[in-house]
C-alpha cells in the first residue's frame, strides 16, 4: 500500500544515518508513563590472550606491515641510485637507520605505546578516535573541525584500501623476476587473477579462510627474519646504522634528496593504523605483545639483511628481498610471500568493510547492502558494492603503474595522510581526557605531527607520478558524504514544519473516534516527539488505529556499542501506546525485531508474529527553489535511490511491512 503526498520534514540533533529512523530523545515533552531501560548485554568480549589469540593478530593485524620488506627498503635505495651511479655504504647505512627509526618513532612510540591508550569503549580505530574527541569538545565549531579531520582521515584510508591489495600482490608477484626472468611478461595478469579470485571469495566469509592467516604469517615473519639474520651474519657492519647517527648524517649530506628519501622510507610503516584500528577484535596486550617480541625484530632483521647484501653485492638492488634467499629457496618464498600478500590485501578489504559500515550507521553514507558471513560472529560482514569497487580500483592501478616501484608513490600520500589525522585527533583526546598538561600534549604530539607532516609532505612531491591517486580517491569520498549529509538534513527540515507533536496526538486521541481494531502497529519514526507520517496515511486510508501501538526510533550512538543493558528505553504515552527508543553503537548492526523482542524484560508483552510494521519511504524530488546544485542534487539522487530499504537494513520482516511513500521537495 504506497501513496504520495508533498510533506515537509524537520531536522533533529545528533549523527544521523541517511534514511534511518534516529533521534535524540526528549521524554520530558511527553510525559505519560515511566521510562524503563532494558536490552541484551553488548556482545563486545575481552579478546583471548592466549596462543589463539596471538595467532589471530599475526594474521590480521600484522599483514600490511608485514608485507613491506617486499618494496619499501629497494623503493627507497632507488631514489638515492637512481640507477646512474653506485650506492654507497654510508648511503645503505643512512637509509637503514631512517628505516629502523622511523619504526621506532611512528609504530613503537606512537601507535603501541600512545594512542592504543585512546580506546572508546574498547574500539579503536580513527572513526572512533574522532568520537572520542568530539565527546569532549563541546563547541559545535571545534566539533566540526574534528569531524572534518577524522573524514579526512577516513576518506584515505579508502585510498589506501584499494592500493594495499594491489601494491602488495604485485610486489610478491614480481619475485617471478628473479627466479623466471622469461617469465616476466606475467607479472601483470598473474596479479589481476589473483585480485580477483580474492575479492569474488569475500562472499564466502573469512571466518574458515581466518584460522589459517595466523599460522602463515608467523611462518612469514621466521623466514623474513632467518633470511635477514644470515645475510647480517656475512656483513655484521651493518648494525651499527641502528644508531640514529648515520640517519643524520644521510639527511645533512642530501638534504633535499634524504627529504624525497622519506616518502619511500615511510612504506616501512605501512599499515601501523591497522595495530591501531583492530584493537576491539583483539586487545591492546596481545598487538603490544606480537609486535615488540617477534613482528619488530624480524622486519628490522629484514631490512638490516638487505642491506649487508646491497653493500657486498649492489647488483642484487633489482630486487633486494627475492635476492636474500638462495637460488633453491627463491620459488617457495614466492609462493608464501603471495600467501602473505593475499593475507595483507584480505586484512585491508575486512579494515574496509568495518570503515564502511561505521560511516553508514553514523550518517555519513547512505545505507547498503550487509550480509553476515558468520551467523555467531557480528563483525564479520560483507558488503558486496564496496567489495566491487575496491576490486575495480585495484585492478585499474594493476593495469595502470604495473610494478609495485610505480606504484609506491601513490601508497605513501594516502599512508601518511591519515598519521597525520589520526595524530591531529590523539592531541584533543589526550589533552581532554588523559588531561595531559598542554605544554606535555605539544611537545609530545608536536614531535610526532613533524614527523608525520615530513613524511607526508615529502609524498606530496610524488603527486604527478602517482600520488593523486589517493587524493582523487579521497576527494570524491568527501564529496559523496557531504553531499549525502547536506542532502538528508535538507530532507529533514523541509518535512519538520508540517509534522503533528505527538503531544498534540495524544491529547486529541481520548476524544477521537477512530475505531481500535486488535493487533499490534509498529511505526517507525525519526523522531519521537512527532507522529510518523506513516501513521498519518494509515489513519487517512484505513481510517482505524491497532489495539497496542509501539512508535520506534533508533537512535545511532556516536560510541562503538551501546552501553550494558541499555540497549533500549521503552515509555507508555498512553493505555497500550509505548514509545521506544532503540539504541545502537557504530560498531553495531541493526535488528530492531530482536530488540522489540527484549520489551518482555521491561515486562511489557510483545508478539512479534502479530505485529505489522509500518514505514516511510521518502521520494525526493527537486524543488522549484532548489538548494543545492545540479550536480550535487543529481548525486545525492542516485544515493538515495540505491539505498537499501529500511526493511532490509533494520532486519525487519519484509512479509510484515506496510510502506507508504511519502513525496518530500528539496
């Protein structure tokens, strides 16, 4: 049953998810009944310490990072080289340095040991880094900003989710080189197979696929380490570049070269957000405790090895870590590097899909498609239009750079943009709420945003070779959810001045002789203080209001989960007229049947096999007096005609709804 009607709709406080039903709550403008707060426990668990725990940081957490021997030292010797002149030891040592420091400085200092104490309600990750601190900073302008960084932020780290998959399957592929030099030719389609094959079996889950990530990659990370240990054991010399002596020799010997030096240097850090981003699956001891004790030392064996063996033979700069491994061992460290890289690409794809879903249920993008991969595990997800794009991306940069060294100068910019935003954000979060003094807050926090600021200014010099990419990628983000956010608070203030109070409503309802037939109405709403409009044209069309009515509002909190048993608050208006507001966390999906199902616990009765759901779907159309561009209008458009359904989204059942469009004029 669907009409249309022009209506105008209102504006509400809040993040607000594009078509969701969400509102802050004022009980105090109705006030009949008692308030009641109930729910489920929030599935959030401590994550597992032990052996099986660690494992599964190896596997996820350290996939990135742990791929970066295979281009991030012979990137970075290229550029000194650049293939005119022989590289000197001194140079191999100061590379080598600025490579062990800047693990040191950007990973162990300021990730392990700093901002993983920045966790909201256990999750970490820059979307909740931003939360925090706009938790603690009152001033809507401030609050804005913070907003923008950790956009910002966020809109590259999609960047570097289609460049992770492809960079780090080309960069093993191209081992073939070393050990087949016929065989080329195949680098390039090997590595789009490959791609492919991994993004069409994201629909499978990876939860089967997940048991085996840890156990490969602490084989990874013995080998990478054996093979650096033996090469240092020939040319023990090289040890000494650990000092941050030779670091500073490099840069006041090349100056402005040792500058463009640190765009390449930094893909050693390559997936440090990620240590950061996953702490909610696992924990901060278990990523602390992998990374100092074997993930740190093996790769800075690795690099160190790679060196001594460019000092003693500077031929093997084709391809430094392939050249680590005798002749016989080269094909099998092919194939567990592929392993590895398909394990890092899969760790990049999941951070994705976790980003996506964050951003949709905040408000900043449009609802889409999830499928649950894992019926006992929430967090595993697939969303099959964003799984797509990410594979056509990639695939694209394969075809487009075609080695691994091309496509490094578009991996940094997107890297050390979000350090850069995630240090912007860990200043305001521990200034507010670690109440760090300001002059400890800026000469800490100073030091790392030079640092980042160095590192990404120096990729900004590798914009035309490849580093507009992630901009590119960013830019159209940005655009897409600011056009999408501007566009669904239009839709909410053109609709707010024609709505009835649910004040008025209910003082009009005892003298109202609309016939009350048996059943139960559920009507969702975006705001609890007004009727649904939903309600509005049963009313106009059935002329007959249900027996028990429920008006239900989810309400998406700016926190990972809702907290402990208040997953939902249930108030009587009236004699079988409850108003409830469900709440969910970022970090969380939506069922509004299961949490209706929970009204029993505040000892109200509620059959949901009786129940009829009643929705809204809103037709925007384009009003005399547009307020916004063409473009943007058009974008916005297409956004909101590819969202999934309310239905869908809320897990409702689709046999159970009556919908009823609702024409809305922006």
């Amino acid at each position: 049953m669907t009409s249309s009607h022009d209506r105008s709709q209102h504006g509400h406080k809040g993040h607000h998810e594009g078509g969701h039903h969400l509102a802050e709550t004022h009980p105090h403008e109705v006030t009949a009944g008692l308030i009641r707060e109930f729910g489920r426990d929030s599935g959030h668990k401590s994550a597992p310490v032990g052996v099986a725990g660690l494992l599964g940081v190896l596997g996820v957490v350290f996939g990135d990072i742990g791929t970066s021997p295979l281009y991030a030292f012979q990137t970075s010797v290229e550029i000194i080289g650049g293939g005119q002149r022989p590289i000197h030891t001194w140079e191999i040592m100061g590379l080598e340095s600025l490579t062990f420091w800047a693990l040191m400085i950007v990973v162990t200092l300021k990730y392990v040991l700093l901002i993983m104490r920045a966790d909201h309600n256990g999750e970490g990750g820059i979307v909740a880094l931003m939360s925090l601190a706009q938790r603690v900073c009152h001033t809507p302008q401030y609050r804005w900003l913070l907003g923008v960084v950790g956009i910002a932020g966020a809109c590259l780290f999609f960047g570097d989710g289609i460049i992770t998959p492809a960079i780090s399957v080309l960069s093993a592929i191209e081992g073939i080189e070393v050990s087949i030099p016929s065989a080329a030719h195949v680098v390039v389609p090997v590595a789009i197979i490959i791609l492919i094959a991994l993004f069409s079996a994201q629909a499978l889950g990876t939860g089967k696929i997940g048991r085996a990530f840890g156990p490969i990659m602490l084989i990874w990370f013995i080998v990478i380490g054996t093979l650096g240990a033996i090469s240092i054991a020939q040319n023990p010399h090289i040890l000494l570049s650990l000092s941050p002596y030779y670091a500073a020799q490099f840069v006041v010997y090349h100056r402005f070269l040792s500058f463009i030096a640190l765009g390449s240097v930094v893909l050693s850090v390559t997936g440090a957000e990620a240590l950061y981003a996953d702490m909610g699956h696992f924990g901060r001891q278990p990523i602390r405790y992998a990374w100092c004790v074997l993930v740190l030392p093996c790769l800075a064996l690795n690099y160190l090895g790679q060196g001594a063996l460019l000092i003693r033979s500077p031929d093997a700069l084709q391809n430094p870590f392939f050249h680590l491994a005798p002749h016989w061992a080269q094909i099998p460290i092919l194939i567990l590097a592929t392993f590895a890289t398909v394990i890092a690409s899969q760790a990049g794809i999941s951070g994705g899909f976790s980003l996506f879903r964050q951003l949709m249920l905040l408000g900043y993008l449009p609802r889409m498609r999830v499928k649950h991969t894992n019926p006992y595990e929430e967090a595993q997800i697939y969303l099959p239009f964003f799984n797509w794009l990410l594979a056509i991306g990639a695939v694209m940069l394969v075809l487009a750079f075609r080695s691994s060294s091309a496509l490094a100068a578009a991996y940094g910019i997107a890297v050390t943009g979000t350090f850069v935003c995630t240090t912007l954000l860990a200043l305001v979060v521990f200034h507010r709420v670690f109440k760090w003094s300001k002059w400890l807050t800026a000469l800490v926090f100073g030091f790392f945003f030079l640092s980042d600021a160095s590192f990404f200014t120096s990729n900004v010099l590798k914009i035309p070779e490849g580093g507009w990419v992630p901009l590119a990628i960013g830019l159209c983000a940005t655009i897409m959810m600011t056009t999408w956010q501007r566009g669904r608070n239009l839709v909410r203030q053109r609709q707010r001045a024609d709505n009835l109070p649910m004040a008025t409503f209910l003082a009009r309802l005892p003298h109202s002789r609309t016939p009350r037939v048996p059943g139960t109405a559920v009507f969702l709403t975006a705001d609890p203080n007004i009727v649904p409009n939903c309600l509005l044209h049963n009313l106009r069309h059935n002329k007959v209001l249900h027996q028990n009515i429920f008006f239900v509002t989810v309400q998406n909190l700016n926190q990972p989960e809702a907290e402990r048993g208040h997953r939902a608050t249930v108030q009587e208006l009236a004699p079988h007229i409850h108003r409830v507001i469900v709440r969910y966390g970022f970090m969380e999906l939506p069922n509004v049947t299961r949490a209706l199902e929970d009204l029993r616990i505040a000892g109200i009765e509620f059959d949901p096999i009786q129940a009829s759901y009643f929705v809204s779907r809103e037709i925007v159309v384009r009003s005399s007096l547009p307020k916004l561009p063409i473009w943007r209008m058009w974008l916005f458009l297409f956004l909101a005609r590819n969202a999934v359904s309310v239905t869908e989204f809320f897990r409702i059942p689709p046999d159970r709804v009556v919908e009823f469009g609702v024409r809305v004029s922006i």
